[in-house]
C-alpha cells in the first residue's frame, strides 16, 4: 500500500492492525498534513446498502469534536476499498504502557478524567463506543489522552448478525475484546452508555494493577464476566486508595443500574480523585455516629472559614469596591437515570438561585433560572457562557435520588480562567434536602469572600419545612409553573395544594399558590386575584421575609386593587430581599411604565435584563415598556431581540405590531398581528382588528370583532380589549361603555389606561376623563 493514493492522500506508512482494519500514516497533499487512514476489513460492507449505512453513521462520528476523541474527517470508496480518514495522533496505547507494569494512582486519575470527558461527549450525542479497550486508547507524548474507534464496532457488526457469543467464537476480530465487554453484551441484552462504563472500569482495573480481573478459556471467561465479582484492586496493589477502588468496583456491577448511570458522574467522581486522593466518594454503607459527625462538622467548618480566608486574600482585592459581583446557577443535571427526576434537579436549580440571591444582595447577583436553563446539555465552554451572561463566577452541579438519599455534587469555576475554586459532594437523606442547599449557598458566599464584610452579614435561611414530601411536592409546581403551558399550569396548582395539605405552614407553596392564581386565565379577575391575595398574604404572615410573597402582593395591588402606593410598597420590599429577582424587577418596570414614570421603568427592565438575558418573556417585556412610553423603535429593537431567541413567541409579535402599527407602516403591523394570532390566543386577535379599523377595512375588522363576541360567550375576554376595538371603528360610546365595564369586573388590562394609546382618539372624552380620575393613577 506505500505509494498509493486515495484521492489527494498518499499512503506513508503502516502503523497499526487490529480487528476494525489496517491503519497507515497518510500525507494529505491538499492540506499539507499527515492524517490517518483506516482501510475497512475486506467484506466488512458487503453491499451498497452497508455502505450507505456506514457512510450516514460516519457523518454523525465526524460530528464529534472533543479533545480527548479522534477526529473522524471522512469516508471514502476506491477500487472496491472502503476507507475512513481519521486524525493522525501521535503516541502510544494503554495496552503498550501497562505492558511496563501498574501505572500510579495519580496517573491513573489524570488519564480517568480525560477518557470519562470523551465517553461523556460521546454519549450526550447518542454515540457509544462498545470495543472500548487499551488498545483503542493512545497517550501522546504530552498526556493528552485520545480515544480512537468511537462507534466502529457497531457500524462493522453484519445487519444480520447473530448472537454475540457466536460471533465471539466466529468472528477473530472480537477475540481480543472479550475481557472488556459488559454483562449485557455477553447476554445479547440492549446496551446503552452503561456499557461503555463497565468496559471503561475493565480499562481502569488494568491500567491500575496492570492485571485483567478474570482469566481462563473464552468459556470459562464468560462464565466470570457473567457471574464472579472481580477481586478487588487494592488486594492486587495494596497502596492504592479505597477512592480509587470503589470508583472502579462502581464501574463492575453486572447489573448497568448498579453502575454509574452516566460518564458525566463518573467524571466528577475522577476529578475529585485527581484533586484529592483521600475524598470520599459513592454511597456509604453506614452512617457515621453520631460524635463522629460533630468532629467532621467542625473540621468543615474551620476548613471553610480558613478557605475563605485564604481565597479572600487571593482574589477579593479584584472584586473589592467594584460593582456586584456576578453568579449563573447552571442547570443541576440529573443523574438519576430517570427522566422523571427531572422536576428534582430543575427545582433545586430554582432553588439555589433564590438562596445565592438572598444571602449578600447587595454585593452578589445571580443570573435567573431563565437564561441558565438555555445551557442545559450545552457544552459550549465556560468562559463563553461567561461571556453571553456577563458573570464573572459559574455554579455546576448534577444531583442523584436513590431509594431516600440524594447526593449533590457542586463545583465553583471562575470565569475568567476556568479555574475551579471548589468542588463539593453532599450525600444526605432526601428529608434535608433544604439543609444541602443551605449547605452550597453558604460554601459558595465563604469562597468568594463575601463575610469580610462585616456590616453586610448574610441572613440566616431557615427552612421553610421539615416535611421532605412537602418540599417535593412543591418543587414540581416550580417546575410545572416555569413550564408555562396550560396544562403544566395546572398542574402546578395541584402539586403546591398538596404541598400545603402536607404542612399548612409551608409559606413558599402559599406563594406559588399565589403567582398561578393573579397570571391565571381560566378565572374571571375577581375570581383569580381574590383567591391570589388570599395566599400571597398567607404566605407572608408565615414569613414576611419571603420575597416570592411580597412580589405576588405587589402584582396583585398593581393588576387588581389598583393600589399604587401600596404595591410600589411591595415591589421594593421584595427586591430589598432578593435584588436578583429578575422577574419582580419585570413586573416593577411595567407597573412604573403604567404610572408614567418612564425613566425608571427602562432602568428596571434593564435590570431585569442583566439578570436574565436570554428570557424570551423580560425582553419582550422591555419591548412593551418602550411601547407604553412611545419610543417605538426601541420597542422594535427589543421584540426583535426577543424573536431572536424565540421566533416563534407570540407575545414578541403582538408587540412588534403595535410598534408597526404606532409607526403606521400597516403592511409589518398586519404580518406581526397575524403571527401573534396564528398561537391560538384570542387575545392576539386585538392588533389585526385596530390594524384593518387604521387602514379603513371596517368589515375585515369587524369579523375579527365578531369572532371575539362569540368566543367571549363561552370564555371570559377582557372588555378593556373590545373598547380597544371599538374605540379604533370610531364607535366611541360602545368602547367607554366596555370600558365602564372593565372597571367594574377589575379588569387588569385597564392599569395600562394612562398611557395607552389606542385611546388618544378619545383622551380628551370627558367620560374618559372621569375614568382617569376613578383610577387614581400617581401624578
């Protein structure tokens, strides 16, 4: 093969042979480089419908791109040859460094993290290796470690294979990877990511006593792999550590439960080994006593408060007099294997948010759930992330539920250099679950030195409740409550009813309870908001501390009672509390737009922005606060902001068409309106009828009219709106008469009668006039 060429490559040397192909170092005369190129087994796609799907699972091999993963750049076919062209590392395998004997324990953990970073990337993209091996793993000169043949066994094993063991026996190229293959492989079971956990710890076992667990004929190595527990490392190596060897026996399990449910909790583990070899890591088996705990509690706490005194003169001289610092809580990822934990760890990101922001308000933001949620899954980079968000500091973490224990694991990275300042795994009953948030919020403040402000003491969070199903149960209506849609929506107020029938005085749940009924519309105004205020107030006899319950109030004597003081009273008392509640500072800029005061309206909803940027529904807010002070291009400029991050959020559109329709450029208007009403919200209607009534289409406007009339029979429909209506068809009388009307059924829509102007036509009405005076709106 020396000499030959494959397109623009030319064959240089033979550098490896195994069971998935011949490998030669390759010249790329287009790109003058060396690459490597893997002549497929002759046979291994017998027919052109192999080819087509080995060649479309190749594309999606060559989307990985991870540092730690070989590179895939293309599959080709020449004279009946089927070939891949792959990076050219330079280096040698596992199998050859632990020919040379056991490799040393902080060797094993540095090269541990990087192999278990590849099979994390891998797997997040719903690839998995199954021939991960020694062999298939090379080290370069500088410790770069790169996992090479991701995902080839699968795509060479016949469409018609037959069993695994026969094609053991069969098949020579499988001979050599027997002693790494898992238990459901063997049994011809489904094998998913766990798989390649199971043979990554067969990888580690060796690289650590340089010996395989089992040994003996293929049959009686089956025998083994199936049904013998491996010895334990440290009888074979006695001076390893026990972290190190239960992180491996972890990885053994024959059963995949058993096992680590993900490589991403088996690399927290890894770079906890790699820092600290004497960490504690997995489940225990039993519980300290209890003078153990009190020793280990106070070694902590002196630990931390030397920690943070020792950070505080690293890097608080940086932060010292500057503005506020800068937090984003990223999503906690769920270990837990099961897609229905998922309320656990999105409540628990909730909820660490609300603590960081309450513990040093003046001299830490964090970023709202909201923005982070976008990075969920992400792997963009940490000092990208940084960047888009504007923080300077980022809060990692996954989180696992298991028969009554939870066990959250947290690491503290700074921006700038990707530095982690801390990484901290809590193991505790699911019942304390407030405690091991308490624990984080607490950890995080100390490290970034924020108790050498001695006149800026952080509260101490009392738990809310000591009844562990309360608190679950009030975590999923946070997280059917974010989710937004109707039915979640509901949803939410059952869980957070089930919430307070568990434990009456849980204030939070009360305060839920009072967000879905003030933003609900499956109740007529009086309704809603009369049941919203009776819990917002509840809430808050129970614990007036409570930032959710004040803004709730606030958003009720806005909407509802139309006591202006008295909410303004409630929104700065809320973010007295928490000064990181973007939502409130949302809510703050639209009832100060309502009012008439516009400066600080913008700088709260800028604010509001800093906090959560990527909020779809606080940039369109931003939007409609331009509109309400009528500087409508940069309500354009916000709405399409909004779109940017959500082309298809209506509320966006229904606001860029009423900057459209402000500019009289009917033509955007009647386009934006149509999208805004094409989401099924009646409400969204409104726009198109004024938008035809402003280009004389009386009749088209009128259908949207009669459309709204009928659905108003059989749902309740704002009668601020219908005089919006009326009043843009001329029909002055019918709009101040549904006018007349909204004020008597509280409608919420009529906070915005100061400042709308759908009702310039008639502002200088006297009956309008009256209106104005009735509503008392702040001079």
């Amino acid at each position: 093969m020396i000499g030959t060429m494959f397109g623009h490559y030319r064959v240089v040397e033979k550098i490896g042979e195994g069971g998935m192909g011949v490998v030669y170092r390759t010249y790329d005369e287009q790109l003058n480089r060396d690459v490597a190129i893997k002549i497929l087994p002759e046979g291994a796609l017998g027919n052109e419908s192999s080819r087509r799907r080995f060649r479309k699972e190749a594309l999606t091999l060559a989307k990985l791109n991870h540092p730690n993963i070989e590179s895939v750049y293309e599959f080709g076919s020449q004279d009946g040859i089927d070939f891949l062209v792959l990076e050219y590392i330079v280096g040698s395998t596992l199998a050859d460094e632990i020919l040379t004997g056991p490799v040393p324990e902080r060797r094993v953990a540095q090269l541990g993290v990087q192999l278990a970073a590849a099979l994390e990337e891998a797997h997040e993209r719903g690839i998995v290796h199954r021939d991960l091996k020694p062999k298939n793993i090379v080290v370069t000169p500088k410790g770069h470690l790169k996992v090479l043949d991701f995902g080839l066994a699968k795509l060479l094993e016949p469409e018609n294979a037959v069993s695994t063991k026969d094609f053991l026996t069969s098949t020579e190229a499988w001979a050599g990877t027997l002693p790494y293959m898992s238990p459901e492989q063997l049994r011809d079971r489904p094998t998913d990511a766990r798989s390649d956990i199971y043979s990554a710890g067969m990888v580690l076992y060796e690289m650590t006593t340089g010996k395989y667990p089992f040994a003996g004929t293929t049959s009686a190595l089956i025998d083994s792999i199936l049904n013998s527990p491996p010895p334990p490392p440290g009888r074979l190596r006695h001076h390893i550590s026990s972290t190190l060897e239960q992180i491996i026996l972890k990885c053994l399990q024959k059963e995949p439960e058993d096992r680590y449910q993900s490589a991403k909790e088996l690399l927290v583990d890894l770079r906890r080994l790699n820092k600290d070899p004497t960490a504690v890591i997995g489940p225990r088996i039993r519980r300290p006593q209890k003078h153990l705990v009190k020793v280990v509690a106070t070694f902590l706490i002196t630990l931390t408060v030397a920690g943070a005194f020792f950070l505080s003169q690293r890097f608080w001289t940086q932060t010292a007099g500057a503005q506020r610092i800068m937090l984003a809580v990223m999503p906690f990822d769920n270990l837990s294997g099961d897609p229905k934990q998922e309320y656990f760890s999105d409540g628990l990101t909730q909820e660490m948010i609300s603590q960081l922001g309450r513990r040093q308000p003046r001299r830490l933001g964090v970023i709202a759930r909201t923005s982070s949620t976008h990075y969920k899954g992400s792997k963009e980079r940490i000092d990208q992330i940084g960047r888009e968000l504007g923080v300077t500091y980022i809060l990692e973490g996954s989180v696992r539920r298991d028969e009554g224990r939870v066990r959250i694991t947290a690491e503290l990275i700074r921006v700038a250099d990707q530095t982690p300042l801390w990484t901290e795994t809590y193991e505790r009953d699911a019942a304390d679950i407030f405690g091991v948030q308490s624990e984080v919020a607490a950890r995080i403040t100390q490290s970034l030195a924020l108790e050498l402000l001695p006149s800026q003491q952080s509260p101490v969070l009392r738990s809310p409740t000591k009844d562990s199903t309360a608190h679950e149960a009030y975590l999923k209506g946070l997280y059917y409550l974010n989710s937004i849609t109707g039915e979640n929506y509901e949803r939410a107020r059952t869980y957070f009813e089930r919430a307070i029938q568990m434990d009456p005085n849980y204030a939070p749940a009360y305060a839920g309870l009072a967000q879905y009924y003030w933003s609900t519309d499956k109740l007529p105004p009086q309704l809603a908001m009369s049941e919203a205020e009776k819990y917002a107030l509840k809430s808050l006899q129970l614990d007036e501390s409570l930032p959710e319950g004040h803004a709730a109030l606030a958003d009720i004597r806005f909407y509802y009672s139309w006591d202006w003081s008295a909410a303004e009273r409630q929104f700065t008392r809320s973010l007295e509390l928490n000064p990181s509640g973007a939502e409130t500072h949302r809510l703050y800029s639209l009832y100060l737009a309502a009012v008439g005061s516009s400066e600080q309206a913008v700088e709260e909803i800028s604010r509001a922005q800093k906090l959560d940027p990527l909020s779809v529904n606080i940039n369109t807010s931003a939007g409609w606060v331009f509109v309400y002070i009528r500087q409508y291009d940069q309500a354009i400029e916000q709405c399409r902001r909004a779109l940017e991050i959500d082309p298809d959020y209506f509320s966006a559109h229904d606001c860029l068409g009423e900057s459209y329709l402000a500019k009289r450029m009917f033509d955007q208007a009647l386009t934006e309106f149509r999208r805004a009403a094409s989401g099924g919200e009646i409400v969204r209607t409104v726009g198109l009828a004024r938008t035809y009534a402003a280009m004389g289409q009386k009749n088209e406007a009128r259908k949207v009219l009669d459309e709204l009339v009928k659905s108003a029979q059989a749902f309740y429909f704002p009668p601020y709106l219908f005089g919006v209506i009326y009043v843009a068809l001329g029909e002055n009388d019918q709009g101040l008469t549904r006018l007349e009307e909204a004020y008597t059924r509280r409608d919420p829509y009529l906070v915005h009668l100061k400042k709308d102007a759908a009702f310039d036509l008639i502002r200088s009405d006297a009956r309008f006039q009256d209106l104005l005076r009735r509503m008392d709106f702040p001079r």
